[in-house]
C-alpha cells in the first residue's frame, strides 16, 4: 500500500509546483480550459474567478458533492491556485485553502486579491502547510475538501489529520486518482513528481484508511480519470493536450529567451503517457469520496 511519500520525494514534488507556480500556465489556454470542463467544472464557475485560478492541475469537483452551506468554515487543503476556494468563498463560506507550495500559496493569493475586486465580501486566506500536518486547531472547522492531492502525502497521515480538524458532524470530501484494483505488475510510478503516480492507491485502500480513522462514508463512487489523449481513435499520433500546452508555454515564454520548467511541460505530458498505455489507462480511476466524522 503506497501510503508513504519519502522526504527527498516530497521536496521534489513542492519544488515541481512551485515552478508551475511560477509559470505563465492559466485557465486562459484552451487546453486548461477543456481539461477543467472535462473534469466537471461548468463554463458560468470558471468564469467567474481569475483565469490564473484554473492550472488544469484536478482530477474532478469536489464541489459538487460536498454540500457546502454559508457561513461555514471551509479548509481546502492542496489548494493550488485557489480555484475550489475561491468558488466556496463565493458561496458564502469562510475559506482556508492551504499548500504544501509556497508558490502555489503566493499565486492563490494573487489571484484572491484580484477576485475581491469584483467580491470585497469574500471570507478567504491562504498559507503554507502540510496536510500530513495540519497548523489548525482540533475540531475547528466544518468541510475539508481536496483536489487530486492525497496522493502525494502519506494517507493514513492526512486522513488521521482530517479527522482531527473537522468538527463531529463535519465532512471530508475530496477527488484523487486511484487505481480500481492494483497498478500493472512492475509499474514503479511516473517519473515526474508533479504526477506522483507511485503515490496513488486502490479504491478499496481509501476506503480501508478512512475507515481506520473512524470516517463514515458517505459517497465513495469512482469515475474514469480525466486523462489527456495520447492517441487518436484512429491510432495514429496526434496534438495531446499537453502538445498544446508545450507549445503554448514554448511561445510564451522561449520568445523570451526563458527555458519552460521541465516539470510543467512534462506534467500533461506523463498523463498523456498514459492515456497511450492500454495497462495503465484503464486501471486509473477518478475516486469521489464524502465522509463524515461522527457526532459522538
């Protein structure tokens, strides 16, 4: 059970983000776009935040299903650029979103502040953290939710300190990738660690971790991962989403003489790789996940 992310993995994969942070990737390109609709975004959410809010990084909408109601306290942990907390606080909730990215952090303010220009009455603030070490106070807050981040951390570490945070009665609900059963015989996990392959677990493992932690769950459903195309129906190559993206990037910003982080050209690109591999494509699923801490 890949449920340990090592130390060296972990600097390696804050360094990946905050070098797509940095980059000039937004919701702006249409590839980005496309891939936020694919994942259950709707154009009118997508719309009504900063374009540099959408990275193209999820895996679904955890929104849909977590049944946020105002006034509520909200923590978004993996909040990359603040995309899913941007969209509770417009909802009428107190948001926290947190990253284990400094630059991610620094991009999801940037992007608060300028979405305050339209909505000064939003209720959000962003910081630095773990989410295998959440700086928050036990029982102090009423939905956690997550983007297609536990995979990257230890599980059994960040659910134990979901669990804690919640308040009795709160809900966890989030969207990861997951294997349906088990990843191919040999698979050692995607080379980039942005992706963090290695790191993903089965269904049923989740479901076995948060049970662990004393969670009920609620809805536990899966739906096939959002995946670049590798391939053309017809078998032979064509433009990938991540093509689109590199060469996006590569015009922006190679005009200028600035080489594009390796590990924002290679991250759609690794998940095209597998949308090309019959053995990993469909072994890879979307899990959506609501669970509820107990009142007693």
């Amino acid at each position: 059970m890949p449920t340990d992310v090592a130390t060296e993995t972990r600097t390696a994969i804050r360094t990946a983000f905050d070098r797509i942070a940095a980059s000039t990737l937004t919701g702006a390109d249409v590839a980005v776009r496309e891939f936020a609709l694919a994942c259950g975004y709707s154009v009118a959410e997508l719309a009504s935040v900063p374009v540099a809010a959408n990275l193209g990084l999820m895996c679904g909408h955890p929104l849909r299903f977590a049944d946020l109601r105002p006034g509520e306290v909200v923590l978004d942990v993996g909040c990359g650029g603040g995309l899913d907390a941007l969209l509770a606080a417009s909802a009428g909730c107190r948001v926290i979103g947190c990253d284990l990215s400094p630059g991610m952090v620094e991009r999801a303010e940037i992007n608060l502040r300028q979405h305050r220009v339209r909505r000064p009455d939003l209720s959000a603030e962003f910081r630095v953290a773990d989410l295998e070490a959440l700086p928050f106070e036990s029982a102090s807050v009423d939905r956690v939710l997550s983007n297609n981040a536990f995979h990257y951390a230890n599980l059994g570490r960040a659910f134990a300190e979901a669990y804690r945070v919640l308040k009795p009665g709160g809900r966890l609900a989030f969207c990861d990738l997951a294997w349906k059963d088990s990843p191919p015989e040999g698979w050692v996990g995607a080379d980039d660690p942005a992706v963090n392959l290695a790191g993903v677990a089965s269904v049923t493992e989740i479901g076995t971790l948060l049970r662990r932690q004393r969670f009920e769950l609620g809805l536990a459903a899966t739906e096939r991962a959002v995946l670049p195309r590798g391939t053309r129906s017809d078998g032979h190559k064509g433009p990938t989403d991540a093509d689109r993206l590199n060469r996006w990037v590569e015009s922006s910003q190679g005009c200028c003489g600035v080489e594009p982080p390796p590990s924002l050209s290679r991250y759609h690109d690794t998940l095209a790789k597998v949308a090309d591999r019959d053995d990993l494509r469909d072994r890879l699923a979307t899990v959506l996940i609501c669970a509820t801490k107990p009142r007693a």
